[in-house]
C-alpha cells in the first residue's frame, strides 16, 4: 500500500520476530512509493511465520503478497511467470 512507511513496514513485522531490515521502495524523483518493499527477519523461521500469516493480509483495500526472495536467475524468462521480489 502506497501509504505505508519504513516504520510502519517495520512494526507490522516486528510482531513475527526480529526484523533486521524493513524498506518500503520508492521512486528516487519523486520519493514515492513503489507500491512494493522488503523484510528481513534474524532467521528463516520467523520469515516463514511471517509468510503464513501476512501473505493475502488486507491493508486498506490492497492485500499484501508476502514471499521469500526469489533471485534473478531463478526467475521465469516469461513475463507473467516466476516469483516477485515481495516483502518477507
């Protein structure tokens, strides 16, 4: 959700376990959202709580994807396939 902050980002995690980073990507002319961020959590357990519980979560009227990180290489060459780079 284009609303949420850093911080905002950062303590809806928090509750899963100890978030080492929490960033909100932003459009470096304007300084507004993009609309998508990242989480990192101490270890892989609380990521995976973090996943089962806030992907599909409703903020507002968008529903959040949460999902680990998928590297480039690993990613679909299609366009419409593979995974995203969503936050948890």
């Amino acid at each position: 959700p284009n609303g949420l902050t850093n911080v905002g980002l950062y303590t809806l995690f928090a509750a899963f376990g100890t978030v080492v980073s929490a960033r909100i990507m932003v459009e470096n002319d304007t300084g507004r959202s993009r609309g998508f961020g990242f989480v990192s959590f101490d270890n892989r357990e609380s990521a995976m709580a973090a996943i089962k519980t806030m992907n599909g979560f409703q903020i507002g009227h968008k529903r959040l994807k949460v999902q680990f990180k998928t590297s480039p290489k690993f990613r679909s060459p299609h366009p419409h396939g593979g995974g995203g780079g969503g936050g948890g």
